[in-house]
C-alpha cells in the first residue's frame, strides 16, 4: 500500500521543478528581447546627445554672431552719441539766456560727475545756475512734529495751534518762496542747521526754474520721494517755478512715473546727450515725459523747437 504523505511529497517536489522550468524558460526567451530594448534605447540616447551637440553648436554660434552684431551697433550708437554731444551746444545755443535755474539734488549720494555735466550743459544753453541745493531725505522723513515746528519758526511761520500736516505744508511753501524770490534774509540757515538741506551757491537771487535731479532703486527711494520729494516739487510748481524732474537711465521707472502723476515734466535719461537736449526743451516750454523708459511718451524734442526759440 502506498503511503499518502510520499505520493504528495512526490507531487509538491514535480510542481516545483516544474515552476522552476517555466521561469527559467521564461528568462531564457526573454533575455533577448529585454538586451535589444536596451540596445534601442542607448541608440535613441545617442541621437539625442547628438542632436543636442548639435543645437548646442548652433546656439553658439548664433550667439558668437550676435555679440559681433551687438558690438558693431554699440560703436554706431556711439557714433551717434558723438555727433550729437558735439552738436547739440550749438542747437540750443542762448535757448535759456537770461534764466536763473536752481539745480535740486534729491540725495546727498547724487553723481557728482552727471550734476556737473547738467550744470555745464545748461550754461552752455546761456542759463545762470546761481543755486545748488541738496535734499537729505533721510533726515526730512525722520524728523519728528517738534523738529518741524522749530524749523517752521525758524523760517519766521506763525505756527500757533496749527496740525502737523498744515506745518509741513507751510515749511515747503515757505521753502519754495525762498527759491522764488531769493532769501535776502538768510532764513535758510534753519534748514541747514536742522541737517535737511546742503547749500552751495547764492540764496539770494530769484529763481525762475529747478532741475530737480532723482534717482533710486529701492522701495525706500520711492517712500522718501512721496514724503519729502514730491510736496516739495509741488510747492516749487504753486509759487510758480518750473519744475523739470531728471533722472539717469539707471533709474527705476516706477520713481520716475512718482513725479510723473502731478503733470510734472520729466526726462529719464539725463546721463545721455538727448536726455540733456530734452531738458533744455522742457525748460524753454516744450514739456514732456522724455526718455526711452517704459513710462516716457516722446524719446526726445523736435529739432524745430529750438530753431523757433533762436527766432523768437
């Protein structure tokens, strides 16, 4: 008789090695075909590492031409530049004979080297630049109601039971008649004893028109311009000042559209020879948002306008 547990044994050990059969055929028959998927896809990687050397290579080269391209336009623009610094003193020639102009320094950090460049231009254009004044925003905004209240008296206002804001207004009225009609009176020395404003020139003599020169990059520039900047430009506009804001190309555009809301005119690209050339015509009347930034309407002024001021 035959005994159970063998005949199962017997069984369990065939299917076994009957599994074992079929797995091992299964790797057999597949090995091929998986060792071909591999072949197929390092072939297809090797096109695409060509392929990408070969964009890579063309890229290159369009880049190595477009630098050529970019160079030669660089000396051309240059060029350009050139010619019209050489000529531009000679097409505004006396076009602002007989104007006194302030030039207003926004930040002690102003370009010495572009201040300069503005005032010899504007002399060259027949104007007197008796006055040079520099703005220490960082001092205006910070100085508390007390340190207003004692400029304003210093500047002989009646402050009595006035508000903040009304002092504040005051003060660069005030200021801003000071510029207008001269300051026989030396009443400036109140503003520069309190460390708002650095004076270089006559205080004395009236003032018909500011160069208000700006700059900034940061979200703290534009604050110091609403706070103290801006009041201080309108107060110029109301006593009958005209006001032109300049700024380099270096300038954010969003400081320049800050002047830009109160109708002032501005030029967004002084540190160039038409930045300069825009400044004189917004100054004779042709007033603009000038520049090549992304808030300018006109790039620079008809050639005409200063033609008709010469025969004017």
């Amino acid at each position: 008789m035959v005994d159970i547990r063998l005949y199962i044994g017997t069984l369990v050990a065939v299917l076994v090695f009957f599994g074992l059969g079929i797995l091992v055929g299964i790797g057999i028959t597949r090995e091929p075909r998986a060792e071909q998927l591999y072949q197929r896809i390092e072939r297809q990687l090797q096109r695409y590492r060509e392929e990408t050397a070969r964009e890579l290579k063309k890229r290159d080269e369009q880049i190595r031409q477009l630098d050529s391209e970019l160079a030669v336009l660089k000396l051309k623009l240059r060029a350009n530049e050139q010619f019209v610094e050489k000529l531009a003193p000679s097409l505004v020639q006396n076009s602002l004979i007989f104007r006194n102009i302030a030039l207003v320094l926004a930040t002690p950090d102003t370009d010495g080297e572009l201040v300069a460049r503005v005032q010899a231009f504007l002399e060259k254009a027949g104007a007197k630049i008796p006055l040079s004044l520099t703005l220490v925003p960082e001092a205006i905004q910070s100085a508390d109601s007390m340190s207003w209240r004692k400029v304003a008296q210093g500047l002989g206002i009646v402050v009595g039971d006035a508000d903040d804001e009304a002092v504040k207004s005051g003060v660069w009225k005030r200021v801003a008649l000071l510029i207008r009609y001269g300051d026989p009176q030396n009443s400036w020395q109140a503003l520069s004893k309190a460390g708002w404003v650095k004076i270089n020139g006559n205080t004395q003599t009236p003032i018909g028109s500011a160069v208000l020169i700006c700059s900034g990059q940061n979200q703290q520039d534009i604050m110091q311009g609403k706070s103290v900047v801006l009041p201080f430009a309108r107060a110029l506009k109301n006593v009958g000042v005209r006001v032109v804001v300049v700024t380099s190309t270096m300038t954010s555009a969003e400081v320049v559209a800050l002047y830009q809301t109160d109708e002032l005119p501005t030029v967004d690209h002084i540190d160039t020879p038409l930045g300069l050339l825009s400044l004189v015509a917004a100054l004779i009347g042709h007033q603009d948002h000038y520049g090549f930034g992304e808030t300018a309407r006109r790039p620079f002024p008809e050639p005409e306008w200063f033609v008709q001021q010469k025969q004017q």
